[in-house]
C-alpha cells in the first residue's frame, strides 16, 4: 500500500526501534510507496512513513533493495554534500562517506554484509541517519 508521506520533525527525530519478521509489511508498503515517488526520491526509511521500526529501501538503479536493522559498520573517505528529503523542504549540507560497509538483514531475515559506493552509499547513509532520529 503506498503510505502517506510523513512530516512531523518530533516523529522524525525518534530513534527507531529494531525491525522483525512481522514487520515485512512494512517493507512491502516502503517499496511501493518509493515506487509512487520514484520522480523525486531514490530511498525510504519506514519511519518517513509514519512507522518507527529500523526498515529502509534504497534504489540502487535496477532493483531496490530492502535492508531491516543496517547498521553501517565502516567508512571511508568523507566528503561534504548537499541533501533534499522527501519528509522536508529544502536542501542541507551533510558529511557522507564514498565508500560504507553494511550489515543487515534482508527480506528472509538472513544477515548480509555488503560494500557501497558512491550515491548508493549516500543514499543508505542518509537513510540509516533517518533511523536514528538524525534529519539533515
């Protein structure tokens, strides 16, 4: 079900809490609400949604890719940039890293680590800062 789009900054500064397998409809209502942003957003974090569990989905070009609980565990080669989010008006400065490493659980629960770069890496790092009640 494609969700409305959640703006309350109190909501948005909450620290989410971790993500279990009965929150998979969650996962399922961020792709599709990402899907119905795909124009003007390339990542979601659940409570962007108005849930506040640890669930973010990140386009990363020909797929998205759902992640419950990331954490990201290194990081290299900071970088200052400029940010929009769908939650909020405007663009905000932020340090990002060129290259993170992941760990996360996928849509079977199962963990995975993973490596990015680049924009995805950016994307995920600004999603998993929404999880920590972070806003740009």
């Amino acid at each position: 079900m494609i969700r409305e789009i959640m703006r309350d900054e109190y909501f948005l500064q909450q620290k989410s809490l971790p993500a279990s397998p009965l929150d998979k409809p969650v996962a399922i209502d961020l792709l599709e609400t990402l899907k119905a942003h795909r124009d003007e957003c390339v990542g979601m974090a659940a409570n962007m949604i108005g849930v506040a569990k640890c669930i973010i989905v990140v386009n990363l070009g020909l797929m998205d890719m759902v992640m419950f609980n990331p954490t990201i565990i290194k990081q290299e080669g900071p970088y200052e940039t400029s940010e929009g989010c769908l939650s909020l008006s405007g663009e905000r400065k932020t340090t990002r890293y060129r290259k993170i490493q992941v760990e996360f659980q996928d849509m079977d629960f199962k963990k995975q680590t993973l490596e990015f770069t680049g924009f995805p890496a950016q994307i995920i790092q600004h999603e998993v800062d929404h999880l920590a009640g972070i806003l740009i």
